[in-house]
C-alpha cells in the first residue's frame, strides 16, 4: 500500500506529464523538485542537479526527471548549499543532463527559458535586456512565467550559433520578477541566476571523477 505522501506525488506526475506514459519523449534535463515546503524546478547537469532552494534548503525530497520514456521519481535528502544561492542534489541514478555555459550573454541577445507546468514542457526564445540599475541578468517575460510561481527554477539556456548539433548550454535559473520605474512606466523583467553563481556549482563538485557508480535500474533508459 503506497503512503500517502508517494500517492500524492504520483498523481502531481500525472498532471504534470499527461500522455507520457508508453510515449518515446526526448529526454527532459528539467525536473520537479517536490519538497514539504512545495514544487519548483531544477536542472540536471553532468555536475548534479541545480535548484534555487526556495522551498527547502534541507530534509526530504522528491525529484521527478523525464526520460526518453516517460517520468521517473527518485528520492534524495542530500540537499548541499553551493553558494551564491544555489543548491544541488544527486541522485543515485543517472538523469539527463545538459552541458553549461559560463558566458554572459548580451543586450539584445536571444535565449531559450525553459520549464514544466501541469501542461507539460515548454520553451519560449526571449531576449535579454538591460537596465544601467541592475547588475545580472535581466529577461523578457514569456507568458508562461507571468502568474507561475511553481516555474521559479526554469533553466534558462544559450545555443551556440557555431557549433552543430546546435545544442542548448544551461547559463542560469529564473530567480524572480522585478519591477523597475522607466520614462515609460513601470517595467517588469524576469531575473536570473546566472555565469557568475553557476560556477560554484562546478567547483563544488570536486569530487566529480571519484564518485560512486551510478545505480542501474531497468526501469530506466
């Protein structure tokens, strides 16, 4: 008999992956990050999973990640602090993961935003901005992060014009909105955590060519 508490995930991963079951999906480096405190999202990469810690920096948890095959959910309480107001985990298992990207983007340029909601997954290409006030990143708001608290986390992605496959390259999370007052009004920016806290993710996984092996299980591919 599943507790009540795994019961309640798995039909939150109903919700969030309709359909998914017995499709051939591409693998998803997004997950959902299900803790006491509520949903937000992370990404996996090749040095652990990177989340913004806003609802647990500690305790249990649950991480849902999307294979080729559909959505697995595996269970980790080994949340470390990276710093810079960064978190990881690591699961025993192997997720898919994304490669990243420590150069700042520009004024103008295009990047990808990222996520899952109860609908699925979704992309949106937005371009970054700029306000003298403001030192980091700032965004445009695509319109699925306008009323989505639960889309705090989305990986915020550049694809390098020169390379083929033109694969995405995580360069930070969405950490919030902010309004700032301009001639025109008052003007709302997505923010994000970027190249210059993404880093620490990399140092602090010094560990990264001793760590133990990955678990095989054959309910993944």
């Amino acid at each position: 008999m599943p507790s009540p508490r795994r019961l309640a995930a798995a039909l939150a991963l109903a919700a969030l992956a309709p359909g998914c079951v017995g499709a051939r999906n591409v693998a998803d480096p997004t997950v959902v990050i299900q803790t006491e405190g509520g949903v937000e999202l992370g990404v996996s990469t090749e040095y652990g999973v990177v989340f913004l810690g806003r609802t647990a920096r500690s305790g249990y948890i649950e991480i849902t990640a999307f294979y080729g095959d559909g959505p697995s959910i595996e269970s980790s309480v080994a949340i470390e602090p990276v710093g810079g107001g960064l978190y990881t985990v690591e699961p025993e298992i192997r997720l898919p993961t994304v490669p990243m990207t420590f150069i700042d983007p520009r004024p103008g340029d295009a990047v990808i935003v990222a996520g899952r909601s109860p609908s699925g997954k979704w992309e949106r290409e937005v371009r970054v901005l700029r306000d003298e006030r403001v030192f980091g990143i700032l965004l445009e708001i695509p319109p699925e992060l306008r009323e989505r608290p639960d889309q705090v986390g989305a990986g915020v992605y550049w694809v390098p014009p020169y390379k083929e496959p033109r694969q995405k390259r995580l360069l930070g999370l969405v950490s919030g909105r902010l309004e700032l007052d301009t001639q025109d009004g008052t003007r709302e920016f997505l923010t994000v955590v970027g190249p210059q806290d993404l880093w620490r993710l990399v140092t602090h996984r010094r560990d990264r060519l001793r760590r133990k092996p990955w678990v095989y299980r054959e309910d993944i591919l």
